[in-house]
C-alpha cells in the first residue's frame, strides 16, 4: 500500500525585493527570474531567464538554483539548494551588490536592515536575524530601564532600573543618554553618556540592542543562541620569536558544544585567552554573533562566561550563600533582595544543586564544585560560555557528568566551549579542535572522524605522536583535507574581514555594577563568613594571642626588672608579628584565581584590597590587645613616676603593639601578592619573624651602625619596640649600650615617631600590594 501524498505545512511568507512584495504560499512554486513570466520578476542582467525556483517543502521552504549562469548566494555562499524561512537574505548573480530579496513571515514586520555598522553580516546571526519588538520612533524621550514604570521595559537583571533615554533633538535627530547606569550604555560597542543615534547604529543595553531603521525603532534580544567566528587568529612573544598560536580559523555555530584538545604546548591556553578578550591576539579576528569581539568588547565582556580551572567561589561557604554574595557583585546596586535570590534560585534548579544548596561548597564532590562554578558564571546569563580544563582531577564518572552537563547547557541556547586534556567523553561534543605544538590546527571537525583522521585507533596513540612525530606536518595535513572545506571553508558564515591596518580600539576597564562602597560592604560580609566558617582558622585565631600572651606574662612576672623587662618585650614583638603576618600570609595567594575572575567583570581593586584590610585588621587588633592584656594586666611596667608618655602605660603599649600587629598584617599581604603559590607562604612566614627579632633592636646594636641601622627602618618591629621601650623608660630598667638607643627615649616626639612610623610602613606596604594586585590581573585590564 503506497504512502499517501502529504500537503506541505510550510509557512505563508512575503518575499520582499526592491520592486515590492509577493505573497507566497505553500500551494504551489514560485520561479524567480528575468523572464516577465516569472512569479517573482528581476530586471537586473545578472540574474538568468530561468534562474531560481521556491518550493515548500513540508514543513519549510527550500530555494533551488535553476544551474543560472552568476548563482544565488545565501550567508555570502553560492547555493545550489538550500533550506529557508523568516529572516533568510538572498542575493542573485552577486553575493556582495547583487538584487536582494528577504523573506518575512506572513503579517511580521521587516528585518533589520542589512549592514548595522556593527555587524558584518546580520543575516548569518542569531541576535540580528529578526527583531524581538518593533515600534514608532518617538516624537519625545523614551525611558528605559527594567521598571515597568519606564517607557520601554528590559527584563535583564544587569539592566539598571532607570538605565538609559533615547532623546528627540530639536533637528529631528536622536541621541542616547546613559542615566548613571551601573553596568553601562554602549553604543557601537563603545561606553558613552550622551552620543547622537544615526540609523544603523547600535545602542547596546544589557542584552539587548536597539537600532533605528527607517521610522522605527528596532529591538533585538541576545537569547544566548549566538556563533562565533575565529578568523587568522596568531599570538607570539619573545618580540615574535616564538609562536603560541599560528593563524588560527574556524567557526563555532549556535548551540555548539566545542572541545579544545592537544598536547601540552600546543596553545590551548592561549586560544582561550584570545577568545574570551582577556588577552586579545596579536592578529586576525574573533566575530561575536558578526561583531567585532575586540572592537565592542566594552559592551560584549558581560556575555561572556569563563570557568577557569580552579574553583571561583569561598569553599567554606555554603552554596546558596556564595553563589548570592557573588549575585550582590555582580548585579546592578539597585537590585532588589528578593531579584536576586529569584536569580539564584532559578541557577540553582538549572544546575541541578537544589539537593546541595546548604551544603558547604568543600564537602562537595569533585564534579558538584564545578556545577557551583558554572552556576556563579551562569548568572548573567551568558550566551558564550568558556571552560579551562573543568574535569582535571575528576574520575571517570565526574568526567563525564560535567560533560554531559555542558551538552545542556549548550542545548538550552548557548555556544560553549571546553578545553580539555580528557578524551572520555569527546562524543557528546559536535565539534573538535585539536592543537598540535607550536598553535595549529590539526583537526577541526566532528569528534568522531578525528582518529580515523590522523590513522590511530585510541587517542593515547594520537597525542604520542604529537610528542614524538615532529617532523609531520600536522597543519599542513589538515589543510588540504576535504575535513577542513567542509567544516571550515564552507561552514563558516561570516564573511573574511580583513585585518584592518589602523591602531586596535582601546579597552578600558569593565563597568562596575555596584559603587567601590557598596562593593566594600559586600566583600567585608563575605570574607567575614568566609573566615568564619573556617573552624581551624577561628581556634588558631582564639588560642595564638593567649599562648603569646601567657609565655610574656611567665616572662614578666609580677614586675618588669633588669633581667625580665627586654624579654617581655620581645616576646611582645614576636607576637603581635605572628599574629599579624600569619593572619594574612595566604589570604591572596589562595584567592587569586577568584580575584582574577571577579575583576575582570568588574571588581574594584581598591574595594577588594580595603575589604582584607578592615576584616584582617580588626581580627588582628583585637588579638593584640588580648596578647597585651594577657600579658601585662597587673604587671608593674616601671614607667618613670608610674606615667607613660601620653596615655597610661598600659595603653601605650598595647597601642604599639596593635600597631605593630597591623603592620606585621599588611606586610604578610604584601607576601602573599607577591608569591606565586600558597605552599611557600609559611617558610617566608617563619623568615620574617626572624628578620624580626634579629633587627628590632633587643639583641644587636642598632643605632649608629651604617647600612644596618638604615636597612632597621623598613622592620616594624624596630620601631613598635622603641615605643615601648620609651614607655617604660626602658634604658633606666636596663642600663647598656643597647637601650641607649635614641628610639628608646621616654619622650613625646620619640614615641609618636615610632608610631608614626609604624603608620607609614602600613601605607607602604599598601601601596605596593595594590601594584602587586595589579600584575596578577588579567592582560587587558592592565592596559
């Protein structure tokens, strides 16, 4: 019994050409071409007699080139036969000036027009392929912000309330203006305040653009289901000596889930750096959804998504906790409480974390610590989605878990890209770049055909012969094979932009989506529960200022004598040191890859150095006091006539020694940004108490020793003794050479130099943290 003939379903659509509109339906064919007779008539002597024909098939239409002599082009390609539906541009006889024709859905307006002078080609996009809304260009200010009481309303929770007015000018034109918005107006990819509107600008907002197009205003709403096209990407250092990445190409579709594979030193790195702007290439071009990556980068960095491979959240922080400290940071200052634990919620769910929200991100697993990673990332909804190594450490179980993940993630409207050292789970990719040494494709296309492609049959074979096999040319393999044509040549949508000669736009930093201030109190609630959370942290924080204090009070006795008073002093010294550096030694080291991730979308530096200072510096201070207290309450200090300098002895020295303790804290931040891992933070810890004691004056001469005495002034400790010294009248308790030191004295101008000097190294040792900082940034914000 034969199949009964189905009537094809396709959609009614209008054809729009320059000579007007056809209506065409699903009934029948539609032949286009220069013949009078013809459906759809072209007077142009490009097009051919006979030279295409629309045919509905089932569901959609297709397009069929009638073997015309100059061809149909689609997304700048020569077709044959190719499927097409709303928002298809085709052009006859040329793909750059040839006759246009676009296809609109039944009773839809229009889409943009053509060449946005952001977008290369809008017709090969996502975001410009059809409008979201279309409306009049007004006649007065359009409010908009995500309000509902503004004129046009933008549900993106990184659109501020009252974000932003577009503005009728007495000549008839317009101009945008940002209202103050925390995470900026752009338009053309650039931030502005107030910038006039031509048609076919950009006026980006969140994820949302706006364009004037005849007399309307059109909206175009980034889903997330964008490409990326990588073209004549190069990187080299060493002024060019040697080469990370050589002239890489290929695209990325929508939905895309892409692995990055390849030896060590292969560029893997690299690539990702230059894909995501955190270290733009030397040469070529990177086109977001048709723009130009690194020209708009301002506006585009809030689409993108990067999970680096250590974990970007406090581990001792439950889930729902820092995933919400993170929503504060990173959301507009005028979300509400309630927005933003709606948001976190809703990440959570999509995660699939519900069950671990409570749960303290350490006692995870290894492969829920990611989900948590690309939960934080998640959150702004991005629609490029960057991953470095997310399985490393993982079982075989995890490994794919995490994988499989990604694949709903990239299935749910996003493109998402993964580089990877495991081959577990390649099959769950739709595409596989391999690198082979020296930055060069070997490989680009479905995972499945790449061994077959380089001859082995298991991968460990594979990337053996990358080490070994030097001599073969990977490169040049790859480029001649039909692998590449097919999924390179042929699959790549965007047109080649030529690499323009001119000097590359300048990025400046990201927007900041909450004020340094409310960036300061967010910072401070989270290291504060992060710290206490920590119950080893928090029983050394308790029992170290006790057990320093208890072993000076066995030192000092009842009274500070001859033989006692020097070393309940040092003691002192050594613990307000210990309880200050130690503090801090590890505090950046250990959060740098936090710290990198959070300022390149927008943390400031200042609030983030500031935020450890007031929580180290008030746990810090209240430690001396009680090492002071425990020490020395009841001691009798032998101050002359019982009387410190300015205040009451006792005061005196615990100010020096939470004085000297602060300081001692700002010197171990100043350790901790200067190393490069977390392991050697504690030998230093251990020198500097040293240097300490050796040069704070209670065992070597000091005073009047050149270079010495010079090199004393940059240790606290030198002058937090001196002050105390000069408390107590320490040169008449114990007579010598080494307290008739001048630094010693019992004076007003002795004591507060020490002080004040304690107050300067502070500042110092500040300063240079904050330049410090600066070099762990990521390249693009340092420029």
């Amino acid at each position: 019994m034969g199949d009964r003939p189905v009537a094809p379903t396709a959609p009614e659509l209008v054809l729009e050409t320059e000579a007007g509109s056809t209506l065409i339906s699903p009934s029948r064919d539609y032949h286009v071409g220069r013949d009078p007779l013809s459906d759809i008539v072209i007077d142009d002597a490009r097009v051919s007699w006979h030279h295409a024909v629309l045919r509905p098939e089932a569901d959609h239409w297709t397009l069929e080139d009638e073997h015309s002599t100059n061809g149909t082009y689609a997304e700048g390609r020569r077709i044959h036969e190719w499927d097409v539906g709303p928002g298809s541009v085709i052009r006859f006889g040329s793909p750059a000036d040839g006759p246009r024709a676009v296809l609109v859905g039944h009773g839809l307006p229009p889409p943009a027009p053509e060449r946005p002078s952001s977008v290369s080609m809008p017709s090969a996009t996502g975001t410009f392929r059809r409008p979201t809304t279309v409306r009049p260009l007004p006649a007065r200010t359009v409010r908009i912000g995500r309000a509902a009481d503004n004129d046009l309303v933008v549900d993106d929770l990184i659109v501020s309330r009252r974000h932003a007015e577009l503005r009728t000018r007495p000549d008839g034109t317009y101009e945008i203006a940002d209202l103050g918005s925390h995470n900026g107006t752009f338009l053309n990819g650039q931030p502005v305040s107030v910038a006039q509107v031509s048609p076919g600008d950009i006026v980006g907002i969140g994820h949302s653009a706006f364009c004037l197009v005849g007399d309307t205003l059109q909206e175009f709403v980034d889903t997330g289901e964008v490409s990326l096209d990588v073209q004549d990407l190069a990187v080299s250092v060493d002024k060019g000596r040697k080469t990370l990445l050589d002239h890489v190409t290929f695209p990325v579709g929508e939905k895309c889930l892409l692995a990055v594979v390849g030896p060590s030193g292969a560029g893997k790195s690299t690539l990702l750096n230059a894909l995501t702007g955190l270290r733009p290439a030397d040469h070529g071009t990177v086109l977001y959804d048709g723009r130009d990556l690194y020209r708009d980068y301002a506006e585009l960095r809030q689409r993108i998504g990067l999970v680096p491979q250590d974990d970007i959240l406090h581990s001792q922080l439950t889930v729902r906790r820092a995933l919400g400290y993170a929503a504060e940071l990173r959301f507009p200052e005028d979300t509400a409480k309630k927005e933003r634990q709606a948001r976190v919620t809703e990440v959570i769910r999509e995660l699939g974390l519900e069950q671990r929200a409570s749960q303290p991100i350490h006692s995870l697993s290894g492969g829920q610590r990611k989900r948590v990673s690309v939960a934080l990332e998640l959150m702004t909804k991005p629609s490029l989605l960057f991953l470095d190594e997310p399985t490393s450490g993982l079982d075989p179980g995890m490994d794919r878990s995490v994988m499989h993940m990604l694949r709903g993630l990239a299935d749910d409207g996003r493109t998402v890209i993964v580089v990877t050292h495991s081959v577990l789970s390649l099959d769950v990719c739709d595409r596989l770049l391999m690198l082979a040494p020296g930055g060069k494709i070997a490989y680009y296309g479905p995972p499945e055909d790449a061994l077959a492609f380089f001859g082995f049959e298991q991968w460990p074979e594979a990337f053996e012969a990358f080490e070994n096999d030097r001599s073969r040319d990977w490169a040049g393999q790859y480029a001649e094979s039909p692998f590449r044509r097919q999924y390179v040549t042929n699959a790549t949508a965007q047109p080649h932009l030529p690499q323009a000669p001119t000097t590359p736009a300048v990025i400046g930093p990201p927007a900041r989506a909450r004020s340094r201030g409310a960036q300061l109190r967010t910072l401070v609630r989270r290291y504060a529960a992060a710290l206490s959370a920590d119950r080893t942290f928090l029983a050394i924080m308790i029992a170290l200022p006790f057990v320093m204090g208890a072993m000076a009070r066995a030192l000092a006795g009842s009274k500070l004598t001859q033989e006692t008073a020097m070393n309940a002093l040092l003691i002192l010294c050594v613990g307000g040191v210990l309880t200050g550096a130690a503090n801090a030694v590890r505090e950046l080291v250990k959060e740098r890859t936090i710290y990198q991730r959070e300022r390149a979308v927008g943390l400031s530096r200042s609030a983030y150095l500031m935020s450890k200072v007031v929580v180290l510096g008030t746990i810090t201070i209240l430690q001396a006091v009680v090492l002071t207290l425990v020490a020395l309450v009841g001691v009798d200090l032998g101050a002359p006539g019982g009387e410190g300098v300015l205040m009451p002895p006792l005061v005196e020295i615990t100010v020096a020694v939470a004085m000297l303790a602060f300081t001692a804290m700002m010197l171990g931040l100043l350790v901790s940004a200067l190393v490069r891992k977390e392991e050697v933070t504690m030998p230093l810890l251990v020198l500097l108490a040293i240097v300490q004691v050796v040069f704070c004056g209670a065992l070597l001469k000091l005073d009047g020793v050149v270079g010495v005495e010079q090199l004393a002034w940059l240790i606290p400790s030198r002058w937090a003794l001196g002050a105390m010294a000069g408390t107590i009248g320490l040169g008449d308790i114990v007579p010598g050479e080494l307290t008739a030191d001048p630094l010693f004295g019992h004076s007003v101008g002795v004591w507060l130099l020490n002080i004040g000097m304690l107050v300067v190294l502070s500042a110092v040792f500040g300063y240079i943290v904050a330049k410090l900082l600066r070099r762990h940034e990521p390249a693009i914000m340092r420029k």
